[in-house]
C-alpha cells in the first residue's frame, strides 16, 4: 500500500515536472530548426524529425541577419548586479532605520515613509519616463552604463527596502539592546549582531531585485539610443517581419539561463535551513 | 560593581500620560541581591530599563556609586541585563557570545580567551564552547546571557527580568542556585524581577515589591513576612496569604466585633476603614476558647504541614498548623492569635503600633 501511495506522488511529481519542462524543451528544439521545420506541424525530434540547425543560434553571435548579444549581455549582468547590489546596500540601510528608529514628518511616520518606497513601483514606469530622460539628460548620463545603473537602483531599491523593512520587524528588538549594552556601538551592532541575523531576507531582495532588473525593457529601451545596448532591448532587434522562432528561442533560452541558475541556489540556500533559526 | 541610587526617580511613557513608575527613591548596595516583585504591569521592566540605559526617565537620576549615568549610553554604563526571553547571538558561537562584550570593548584577544575561558569554566559551558548559540536549549541559552554579564569584571551590576519564566521547573532551581553562587563569589549587584514570591524569597536579601508603578515595601524578606507595610504586601507574601478582617474601633481598642481579636489603639486614629490582619502561620488551633470561632470548611495538604480554611462570618481565615490536625471538616474550631502578631490597617496601610 505504501508504495502504491509513493508510486502516486512520483507519478504527480512526474506529470508536473514535465509540464513546467516542456516549453523549455520545445524551446531547446526550436532555436535548433529553420523555418520550414518550425512551419511543419509538431515536430521536435533532432535528426529524426527535422534536420537541425545551427541558424538560430548564429544569429544570436553575428550571424547572417542577426545581432551579437555578447556585449549587451555583459551590459545587462554589470547594469543588473551593480544596480541590485547599491539598492540592496541603501536598501537595507534605510530598512534598518525604518524598522529601528521614529520617523516623524508632520503627520507622517514610518509606515508613510515605507509605503513611499513602495509607491514608486505601483505606478506604471512611463510615468518616470520622462523625468529619468530628462535628468539623466541633465546628468550627461544619457545612454551610457552609470546613468542605467542610477536608473536600476532607484526602481529596485523600493524592492529591497520592502523585504528588509519586514525582515528587520521580525527580528527581535531585544538583539539590539542586548548588543548596545554588551557595549556595541550602532553601526557595529548592525554589521555584526543584526546583518548576520538578516541573511536570507538579505537573500531574498537581492533574487528579486536581480529577477526585476535583468527582465526589465522598458528602461532599457527608453534611456538608451546607440551606444549601450541592454539584453532585452537587443532581443527585440532579432525580430523582422517573418518572425524568426528559432533565433528568439535561441535568446530566450540564454536570457532564461542566469535567472535559473539563481533560482536553483537560492531554492537550495533557502530549503538547506538558511531560513532555519533567523525568525524565533 | 557599583551602587545603585535611583533619585526621584519617576517615568511617564508619555508627556502626559500616567506615571508607570511612580515617584521614588531607592539605593541598591554594591553587591547586594534584591527582588522586585509585583504584579504585571506594575513597572518593573520600566524600572530595569531605566537602569541600564533602554529608557530614559522622564523625571530623575540614576547614580552609579555617586555619578550621575541618567545622560549616558547603555554600553557606557557597563550593565548586563537577562531578559526574559533569551536573546543570544544566534550568528556566534557559544564562545563568541561570551566574548562580544568584551570585543566590543576592544580588549586584546588574549584577555577576551581567557576571560571567555574562565566563565565558561564557571558556568559549565566550557564543553560547548564551540558549537552555535543557536542549537542551545532555553536555559542554557540564558546562562550564555548571564556569562555575557560575567566576562566583565567590572560590570556595574546585573538585572535580571524574569530570566526564569521559559525554563523549566527543575532547570529553575539549578539556575536560581547558579545566580546565588554567583551573586557570593563575585560579590554583584544581582538585582532579579518576578512575579513568583518564592523565587523572590529565596533569591534576595531585600525585596522590593511594588505595585501600580509604585515601591510598597523594600525589607528583607523577614520584614515583608512580619511587618507588611500594606495590605497588598501581606496579600502578595506569604502563602497562604495573609488573614484581613474588619475592624472597628471601640473605645480606646481596635476591635474584630464577634471575636476576641483586639490590638490597643493609638492615641490619634484617623477616620479611615480599619483591618486586622495575621499570618496564617501565626494562629494555632486552640483547644480552650480562643479568639476566633469558625467552622472548618477545607484541608489542604501542604507537605509537613496542612492549611485549615474556616469559615467565619462569611470571611475565611487560614491557619497553618504543622503536622496532622485533629480537625476535620465541618467541625467547629477555635483559634488564638498572639496580640504582637496581630497588624492593623487603615485604608490598606500598616498602623505603626507602639
Ligand atoms: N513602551 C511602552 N510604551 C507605553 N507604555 C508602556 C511601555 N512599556 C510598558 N508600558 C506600560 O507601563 C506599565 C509598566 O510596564 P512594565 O513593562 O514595566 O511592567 P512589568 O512590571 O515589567 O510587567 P510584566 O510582569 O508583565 O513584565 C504598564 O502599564 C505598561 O502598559
Ligand atoms: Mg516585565
């Protein structure tokens, strides 16, 4: 009977793998087909069924009608990491502050203040368009890595303030007193009694923050012209009147790629007990 | 070490608010250990706090042997303080807990060892030295608090606030002995908030028992079980409670009308609402006509000894009597009360009887 029940949870385990799979795998199958393949009905056996390709993924490395998203994938990885990272970083400072300490603006307190934060992300990001373009103009910043960077940070530190202000609400109060009269000055108090407590929070920001800014378009498109490229924005130069699937396989499949790879440790960081302990 | 003096001291948690701790003087002696007793909410986190620094108090000073800390930072006052929760570190090791007060305080890492070494060595936690703070159980967890405390050696005093309240019974004896050996060896101001008398009693040299954010009594405990200066002290000590019952004044005694009860009178009586009081442990059955006729209306077993409650005019009184008592339930009793024993309130508050 017992293995009657495992045989079932296996069975299920299966049947959902296979679902969340099989569009990666159709992917995988289509970036190596050309058009008569793609046009041909379900087909996606290499060899067997069609004769593979390697036209789609030329494409992507300067092939012949394509683009070369080598660079514009390194801008995307420095954009994403360096905005996540300095949004994570004064994210996390002002969360502290926020969660810690009385804010008071006339009738304003805290939770104002954090809901400010969050505000930013509520409206839609064309209304930030125009500003961004314009001081970002003003900046000399246009089109260039530090002025996308600015721009990242402001659109994911509200991300990470938001998950650091809940993180540091559940950890005790009492930590910092204990620290302060153990003789800890603040700053240190936070960087080696609090910051070591807030680690998967600190975990869980920095996935969103890097998740939102690496699939972000919109930004990527409207501050930059010619000179910087995003992943995203190049992506979308693939695209012709005849749609070409296999190369925009081929590029979702490499544009999926980090995102995966960062899932997969977070999901093992989080499940191996690093959320274990860090909340009474 | 340090002796305590809280002058005036008073705080409000708000402009405006009702005092939750009311006006008060208070000094705790260097190495002394005291209880503050009372029920929740009557202040005594607020007091604690207010001594280590956590909270600033709205009216009053803080003395540490004679200098004024009110002003000054909780690192810069050198108190350790177990709460009633443990908090611990839970990033470190047992051995780096220890030794963070002291790395704090930048002293070299040869000190920090030996230091952590030595407390260790005390409290019986050198064996885990090693291992995650986190992986300890409650009452280990607070002795790692207590050993924070201890790595000082000039630590001010140490507060205790309800450290024991998550442990478990047994673990509580070992621990509350623990602080005793302690309190003995290194001669500290240990000072230990509770609700629970008997860890009180057995704990302090003086107890403090307050009550609606005000200081009742400060004794020993001797003074709280024979003199309470309040009703409420008399009720809050000793178990079972202290006997109260209606008092009337006739001619120049205080009388328990319908019993031999009665105390002389002072000269100058207030007008006020009179009670006479006495311990259970202070009446005796007796087996002549005594002071008190009543009926017995419930034993309980209390080890050596048995608790008769008798009813009498719709109040029960208590009397401790050790051994079996002839007594059995329904049978009608006397009992007699030494006239020092007996305590007379006005309006709740001790009368000061020649
Ligand atoms: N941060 C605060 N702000 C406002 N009022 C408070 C605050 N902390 C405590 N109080 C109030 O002050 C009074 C005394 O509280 P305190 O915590 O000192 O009591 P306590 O004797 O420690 O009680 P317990 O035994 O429950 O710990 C209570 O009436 C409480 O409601
Ligand atoms: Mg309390």
């Amino acid at each position: 009977m017992r293995t009657f029940y495992l045989s079932l949870k296996y069975l299920a385990v299966v049947l959902w793998s296979a679902f969340v799979i099989f569009p990666f795998l159709w992917m995988l199958s289509t970036s190596f087909k050309t058009a008569n393949a793609v046009t041909a009905g379900a087909k996606w056996l290499p060899w067997v069924q069609f004769e593979p390709s390697l036209a789609g993924w030329q494409s992507l490395f300067g092939g012949v009608g394509g683009i070369n998203i080598v660079k514009p994938y390194l801008n995307s990885g420095i954009v994403t990491l360096s905005g996540s990272a300095i949004a994570l970083v004064l994210g996390t400072l002002a969360a502290y502050g926020l969660s810690r300490f009385t804010f008071k603006a006339g009738p304003l307190g805290n939770g104002d203040i954090t809901f400010f934060f969050i505000s930013q992300r509520i409206m839609p990001p064309i209304v930030l368009a125009i500003p961004f373009f314009l001081m970002l103009r003003f900046l000399g910043l246009l089109d260039t890595l530090p002025g996308l960077i600015l721009i990242y940070v402001a659109m994911l530190m509200p991300i990470a303030v938001w998950v650091m202000v809940d993180f540091f609400n559940s950890v005790p109060r009492g930590l910092d007193e204990m620290a302060w009269m153990d003789g800890c000055a603040p700053v240190t108090t936070f960087v080696r009694v609090i910051l070591p407590n807030a680690v998967p929070g600190l975990v869980v920001a920095a996935m969103f923050c890097v998740i939102f800014g690496w699939n972000d378009f919109f930004f990527a498109f409207t501050m930059t012209f010619t000179e910087v490229q995003l992943l995203p924005v190049s992506i979308v130069a693939l695209n012709s009147s005849v749609t070409p699937w296999w190369s925009l396989s081929a590029a979702a499949i490499v544009s999926v790629a980090p995102l995966a790879v960062l899932a997969f440790v977070v999901e093992r960081f989080l499940s191996r007990g690093g959320l274990a302990g860090a909340v009474r | 070490m340090a002796e305590i003096v809280l002058e005036r001291l008073a705080h409000a948690y708000a402009p405006g608010a009702p005092y939750a701790l009311k006006p008060l003087q208070l000094t705790w002696r260097n190495g002394g250990t005291y209880a503050l007793l009372g029920p929740s909410g009557c202040g005594k986190s607020t007091m604690l706090n207010i001594i280590s620094g956590l909270l600033r108090p709205s009216e009053g000073r803080v003395l540490f042997d004679g200098r004024d800390v009110t002003a000054l930072d909780t690192g810069v006052r050198n108190i350790a303080q177990v709460f009633q929760v443990p908090v611990i570190y839970k990033s470190m090791t047992v051995g780096e807990n220890l030794g963070f007060p002291l790395v704090c305080r930048g002293a070299p890492a040869a000190k920090i060892k030996a230091r952590v070494e030595a407390v260790a060595e005390r409290l019986g936690l050198a064996p885990i030295l090693s291992k995650p703070a986190n992986a300890l159980t409650a009452d280990l967890k607070q002795l790692v608090s207590l050993g924070r405390g201890l790595v000082r050696e000039d630590v001010a005093a140490i507060l205790l606030d309800e450290p024991l309240t998550v442990i478990d019974p047994q673990l509580k004896f070992d621990l509350r002995r623990i602080l005793k050996e302690i309190n003995e060896e290194f001669r500290l101001t240990m000072v230990l908030v509770t609700h629970d008398q008997t860890e009180a009693l057995t704990f302090a040299e003086e107890i403090v028992v307050m009550n609606h954010g005000e200081v009742v009594q400060m004794g020993s405990p001797t003074e709280l079980f024979e003199r309470p200066e309040t009703e409420h002290v008399g009720w809050f000590i000793g178990s079972p409670a202290m006997n109260f019952l209606p008092a009337l004044l006739e001619k120049d005694r205080i009388i328990v009308p319908g019993t031999d009860l009665s105390v002389a009178a002072p000269a100058a009586l207030p007008q006020g609402n009179l009670k006479i009081g006495f311990r259970p442990e202070h009446a005796t059955l007796s087996p002549m006509a005594g002071d008190l006729e009543g009926k017995v209306t419930r034993i309980w077993f209390e080890g050596a000894d048995e608790v008769l409650g008798i009813d009498w005019n719709a109040h029960r009184v208590k009397v401790r009597v050790s051994g079996t008592s002839p007594a059995r339930i329904g049978e009608a009793v006397s009992i007699a009360v030494p006239t020092n024993r007996l305590c007379v309130f006005l309006d709740g508050r001790r009368l000061h009887l020649g």
